[in-house]
C-alpha cells in the first residue's frame, strides 16, 4: 500500500477555497483510477492554539505503480490542473507507506 | 471521530532520529489512553523530488474529550516530554475530523 497525502494551508480567503475544495478538488480526486480509499480530515485546530492548515486528504493505492499510473491518468491530470487553479500556493504533498 | 495528526520533518542526522522514532516514540505513541487507531507513515518521498518530512502520525479517538483525556493523561505527558527530547524542531502538530 502506497498513501499520497496532500496538506492544504489555510488562506487568508479561507470561505471561497473551502468551497472549491468541497465541490471542485473533493469530487475530482474521488475519480483517481486505482483508488484503494480517500481519507480527508478537515483540520479544526492544533494541541497549542491555531492551525495553520486547512484539509488533508490522504489517497491510498495498492502499490506505487497503481499511484504513478493514477497521476499519470486523464483524471490524475485533471486534479493537477485543479492544484494549479487553486492551490498551487497552500499545498504540500508527499508520498509513504504504512509502519506496521 | 478526531484525528490527531503529527507530522515529522527530516532532520540532518536521519538515522539517530528513525531509531528514536521507531523504537521509543512509537512504543510511547500506542500507550495513548482511549486510541481508537494509530497509523503511521514513512515518507518515501514527493510527488515532484524529495520530501521535507520522515513520518507521519494519525492518533485517532472517539472524541475531541477523549483526545484531550489522552494528551493530558501520564501517557500523554510521557509523550510530550519525548517530543521535546528528540523532535521539538521537527514536528508540527494539528487535529481535525472526518469529511464523509
């Protein structure tokens, strides 16, 4: 199993990239071809105060092929697009796989 | 559910951090009082290069009470002072719930 995780600062416009991200960015990461699940967290605060993200979505694929053929993909494209219509200055996204 | 999430940059001297890490923080992390789950990733690496972070923690519980039970618990301040031996500069900490 192989987890993209993507981490989405908070903007200062934190009302209009919420809504994007709920009925734009959700839906087209729900198409990623080989999804084995999509988890996403709606950040609502840190142990000491405020937080300075916003969502995480983790895609989980069953091997590291499965996620570069899902980026790869029409609807992995699409999803990049969206990140550079929206996001392309909040997010941090990386790659890992599960400790036992 | 609330999901605690710590998340663990890279320092430079990698391999005395992963043996901390591994064999007495997670040890530590798994004696949370009222965890519902503990997932865990190693970062293998970014979308595009290299990634900043080594790990990261997803603390799940059934409730922002039993989180914020479990954080000031004796295993939850046996937690934080392991924190502030070996990653205060390397973690950044938030939590958050669920989009179904």
């Amino acid at each position: 199993m192989v987890t993209l995780v993507a981490l989405y600062k908070r903007p200062s416009d934190d009302g209009e990239f919420e809504k994007h991200f709920l009925e734009i960015h959700l839906p087209l990461l729900r198409q990623f071809p080989g999804l084995h699940s999509l988890n996403v967290l709606r950040v609502t605060g840190a142990p000491l105060g405020e937080s300075k993200f916003s969502f995480l979505v983790e895609a989980s694929f069953p091997s590291r092929a499965a996620m570069d053929a899902a980026l790869s993909s029409r609807e992995g494209k699409a999803v990049a697009r969206d990140i550079m219509a929206f996001a392309a200055e909040y997010i941090t996204a990386f790659h890992g796989e599960p400790i036992a």
